[in-house]
C-alpha cells in the first residue's frame, strides 16, 4: 500500500498520531504533489504544535 500515492497522506497521519514527527512529515512531503490541500493543511498543523 505504501506504493500506492493516495494512501501517503493517511501514512503521514498514522506517523503523527504514533508520534514519529519526522516520518509523518517526510509522508505529507511526498503527498504534496498528490493531494496538496490535505497535505500542507496537515504540515501547517505540525509546525504550529511545535
């Protein structure tokens, strides 16, 4: 499934919710060029927390 490019946003999710930061958001770079909006609001999100 991780070569299936619909499902890099959701794997970004999972990381971040098992908190591993920095795998969630190397997953939400690769599902830029995907699904854009969801990955950048998602991106936008983490770096808010910090």
């Amino acid at each position: 499934m991780a070569d299936d490019p619909r499902a890099w946003n959701d794997f970004g999710v999972l990381a971040y919710l098992e908190g591993d930061r920095k795998k969630a958001e190397e997953w939400f770079r690769k599902a830029l060029g995907i699904e854009p909006e969801k990955a950048r609001k998602n991106l936008k999100k983490m770096k808010n927390e910090k």
